[in-house]
C-alpha cells in the first residue's frame, strides 16, 4: 500500500536483498491500499509475466472485489505471498506478525503499570486492526476490567485525516477523557493522539499512558517517545521473499510464517499511580 515511509523501506529492503541474491529483480507498485489501483497493478504485472508476486492487501478485514484475479493468478501457475495481513477467502501462504499477541502485550503492560480503564483507537477495514484489537479484548478481559464501546474508536483508511481534524479532536479526546490509557493501531495514530493530547494540556504520560505498534522510526521522533510494540520491518521481507523463491523454484505451496513481537518501553507510559503528580 506504500513503499516511501514508515515501516515500508524496511520490508521492500528485505525483500530486495534476498531476491537480489537470488538472481531475481523486483519490481514495486503501489496500491495506496485502493480497490482500483490493486486491480490495475495485478493486470499489469500479469501481462508482463512476472514469476511471482508480494503482495501488501487493501483494506484485508473486508471483502474484496479482486479476488478472481488471485484465483486467475494460480490458473496461471504464478505463486503469490502476502505480508501484514491476507485475504481469508484465497487461503494464501502468508508472512505476517502476531497482532494478537502484540495487543495482549500493551494490555498486560498497562494493566502491570497500574491502568485499569483502558480505551483504543483500531482500524477497522485491516485485518491487522481486528487482530490487534482481539487482543486488546481478550486481555482486558483476562484481567477482569470491563471494555466500553464508548471508549473504542474505530476508523477506516480514508477516516484517518477527519479522526484528527480541528473539528473532531475535541469529541475524540472527550471519548477518552476516563481511559488512564489509549492504546493506538500503529506509531502513526499514537504519534496524532499525542500531540492532539498536549495541544489540549493532556500530559503524556503523567495524565495518560499510549502504547503505539510498529516500533517505527517515528516512534522516537514524536513529543513524547511512544511505547510501541515490534515490527519485524527488513525480517520480515525476506521470509517473504524466501516463501515465495521457494514456491516459485519448487512448485509447491510453503508453510505461512506468523512472526513474533515484543513490548520496546520509551516515554509514553506511566505508571497510574504516577498521574497528577
């Protein structure tokens, strides 16, 4: 969905490296996590006749219109691995991290740090969100804290902008003004909360921890330096690229690869009983 910023050169770096290796070289388009601009760069590299293909989804939590060019994909004997999320329907091989995991881990570090009303912002057309947030869910409940809907904000790609717009912050920060704690999609929405937080004299930490996912570059580049749990980045591109030389060189379907995460602890989180000191 993008190859210029965030976690992005990572993955493509990974990628490159292995199949450079290889002796394969690698092209890059870009869906901007668009339907169309999927369907358009499918075609395309069909009719060049590449061996293979990589593939970030868009919007993987819902359904999607170009699943018979996959389908066409495998008629065509061109195997294809998906990274971050997938689309269920295909059954794909795919290289994903544990979101699942990484939500119960920023849920069980804020419940150690003495939190006990946590709220969260997830996205809700990428699978990753819905695995982030079944995380988030499962160890909420675990520690026997209740969830309120009114306190889990949800959002879609195109949402993104209009969630921190000068019109909508005050109603998003009023949503969250009982949570101790927020837990955020990824480094990017965390990094939008936190100034939307001290642009309103909320103090990050001391009046609200926020956990972050990615561990990105712009985790340390923020006000506040995010909590944030891990993203495999380059690691994860070459597993990626290494499941797809191998169904490409011996013709048979490879195991999907769910890679682990972990907590990285920087300036966002507090204990609770550090607040309004």
């Amino acid at each position: 969905t993008n190859i210029t910023d965030y976690i992005f050169p990572g993955i493509t770096s990974g990628i490159e490296d292995v199949l450079t290796m290889n002796g394969y070289s690698m092209t890059l388009g870009v869906t901007k996590n668009r339907v169309e601009l999927e369907h358009q760069q499918l075609v395309s590299l069909m009719n060049k006749g590449v061996d293979g293909i990589i593939i970030e989804g868009n919007r993987s939590a819902l359904p999607n219109p170009n699943l018979h060019l996959y389908r066409e994909l495998t008629e065509k004997g061109i195997p294809y691995v998906f990274i971050n999320g997938y689309y269920e329907a295909l059954d794909p091989v795919y290289v994903v991290t544990n979101d699942r995991a990484g939500g119960n881990m920023a849920v069980d570090y804020l419940y150690s740090r003495g939190h006990r009303r946590i709220g969260g912002i997830f996205k809700a057309d990428d699978r990753q969100g819905h695995e982030r947030y079944a995380g988030f869910s499962e160890s909420v409940v675990a520690h026997g804290l209740s969830i309120n809907d009114d306190e889990v904000i949800w959002y879609t790609t195109p949402d993104l902008e209009h969630l921190f717009s000068k019109g909508e912050e005050t109603r998003l920060l009023r949503r969250l003004s009982r949570c101790t704690a927020v837990v955020a999609y990824n480094d990017q929405v965390a990094i939008r909360l936190i100034q939307s937080m001290l642009r309103n004299g909320i103090r990050v930490p001391l009046d609200k921890s926020v956990i972050g996912f990615d561990n990105s570059s712009i985790s340390d580049l923020s006000p506040v330096r995010i909590t944030s749990i891990t993203h495999p980045g380059e690691s994860l591109g070459r597993e990626a690229a290494k499941s797809l030389l191998d169904m490409i060189e011996n013709g048979r379907r490879t195991e999907s690869v769910v890679m682990d995460v972990e907590i990285v602890v920087k300036d966002s989180t507090a204990l609770e009983d550090d607040r309004n000191e």
